[in-house]
C-alpha cells in the first residue's frame, strides 16, 4: 500500500544542553496515532521509536510497514514518515531523537573517516525490526529510554556509552546496503536530503542554490523545480526558514544585541533578519526575545509545505 504524499511538514526538535539526545517518553506517547493526519512529516535529527503495544501502520516514504508491540524504528533525518494507528485502538510509543553527526564526530574525533563512514551507514536507510529479529538492539533502546526517564547518577555518561553502541549495532546492519542501491531508489524529496542536511550544518554561512544543486549531483534548473514540488517553497525560503529556527534557540541561550544573532545565524544585515523573521512567525525578533514562551508553537508547528496547489 502506498501513501499519495499530499503535504509534507518539518518536524524540527532541539537536543537539550550537554544532553547526548532528546528522549519524548511518558504519557503523552500513548495515543491514536495519525488521527485527522494525512501527510508525512521528516525531522532534523536521526528518529528511533519503540512500539510498546498498539497496531497500524509505519509508512516510510512511500511503503507502508504493519506494526505491533515490541518493534522499533530508525529514521534518518530528512526521512519522510509518519504512524497510523488502527481506527479505534490506541499505541504506545516513545522516541530517541540524535544528532548523528556532532555525536559521533565527538566520539571518533582522532578518527573523522570512520565517523564519516558510520554516518553514511546509519543514514542510508530506514529500518523497523521486530524484538524476534534483534533483540539486542531493541534491549539498547529501551534502556536508553529507562536512563533518560529515572536519570540516576551518571545517566548522561551511561546515555552516551549505551548510543555508541546503539548507533555500532545500527551502522552494522546497514553494512551490505550499497550507495548506488540507494540511489537508485530514492524518491523526490530523498534526492534533496543531502541539501537539507547541509543547510542545517552551515546555516550560518552564506549558500548559494548552485551550490545546494551540486551537493545533490543535479542542475541548478532541476534541483530549484524537484526543491519547490516538494517542499512548496524555494530553497532561498528553507535557508531562511533554517537561520530563524536557529536565531530562536540562540536568542534563548545568549543575551547579544540582534546585530550579533543576525550575523551568527546567517543573515548579513539585521534588516534582512528582522524582514525574514517576522514573514516566517509574523512578530518581530525583539518581540521573540521579550516572550519566546509565547510564540515557541509558532515555530515548532511551521509546516514547510502546504496542500499542492495553495
């Protein structure tokens, strides 16, 4: 069964300070899943989910998995996906979100060929395993989900040495999936990931569309049609999405003048920050700064896309 991919939304979630992950647990989690929801969604760091109990449907891009309790899933970032529970019947999940590539550059910084190759391995593929299939890594998520629920002393040096080996057993079973396979088999939105991936990582410079273009192997032409088809906004309008999510969380941690948060974030002028901030979230950054509790969901809930055709 195939899911017709009618809009598509940026899910974007930011790793707590001196966190190795984000962990979502508890409550919340346990729900009918894909209720009135009738698109995908992607996020910007590396998605695992645990299925605790539940029925319905993992779609991964455009091929659709049945789930039940005791399943997990590993979704690279930029990855369309969304869950669906059965009419009627309520699932339980929890979720590990990781920032792949600034945690393993940490771990391997003596060796940056080896963490590049484990990235590529990790990022190559989704994955949803049953417990009968591997066990071992269903039993490392779920302790990584125990220690960041009860956070006991060390849990952030045990969190960290539990992902190292998480992240191994992943990259392992990813080994034999070759990078001309997967080429061959990406979809629209798959061919730009490696352009969103970029922007997330050097936002803060100045990028060019030709630029974007031939990280994904493609004419400048082709890439701003295949960008704009799917994401229904120009790639000029997703930097600039990026360097405002990013202006957000850097005007929570520091106390600079907006000259300074426009510079970091990418903008060259804090007129050009001020226009672009307020055309994404409809206030001005000086309003953001005074109250970002007030304006935090106008952020998190930012759909890239709407219907096609708006």
């Amino acid at each position: 069964m195939k899911k017709k991919q009618e809009k598509l939304e940026f899910r974007y979630y930011e790793i707590p300070q001196n966190q190795p992950l984000l962990a979502l647990l508890g409550e919340k989690w346990v729900q009918n899943y894909g209720h009135g929801i009738d698109f995908l969604h992607f996020h910007n760091y590396l998605e695992i989910g645990y299925c605790y109990g539940g029925t319905g449907e993992l779609i991964l891009d455009e091929v659709s998995r049945r789930f039940e309790g005791n399943m997990y899933s590993v979704i690279p970032k930029n990855y369309p996906h969304t869950t669906n529970s059965d009419a009627n019947t309520i699932s339980r999940w929890e979720y590990l979100f990781v920032d792949v590539e600034n945690f393993l550059h940490d771990v391997y910084r003596d060796n940056p060929l080896f963490a590049e190759d484990l990235i590529k391995r990790i990022n190559s593929r989704p994955n949803f395993i049953s417990e009968k299939e591997n066990a071992d890594l269903g039993r490392m998520i779920l302790n990584i989900c125990d220690e960041m629920r009860y956070k006991q002393e060390f849990y952030v040096e045990t969190v960290r040495g539990m992902l190292q080996s998480l992240l191994l057993g992943i990259a392992r079973i990813n080994k034999t999936t070759g990078t001309d396979k997967i080429r061959n088999q990406m979809t629209s939105i798959t061919q730009i990931a490696e352009a969103l991936d970029y922007v997330s990582y050097n936002f803060h410079k100045e990028i060019t569309i030709g630029e974007l273009a031939g990280i994904c192997h493609m004419s400048e032409t082709h890439f701003r049609r295949l960008f704009e088809r799917n994401m229904n906004m120009t790639p000029v309008d997703y930097v600039n999405l990026v360097r405002v999510q990013m202006a957000c969380e850097y005007m929570k941690k520091h106390q600079d003048p907006m000259e300074t948060v426009a510079i970091k974030c990418g903008f060259q002028t804090t007129s050009t920050f001020n226009r672009n901030f307020k055309k994404t979230l409809g206030i001005t950054p000086y309003q953001w700064k005074s109250h970002p509790e007030n304006y935090e969901g106008k952020l998190l809930n930012y759909k890239i896309s709407a219907l096609k055709g708006w």
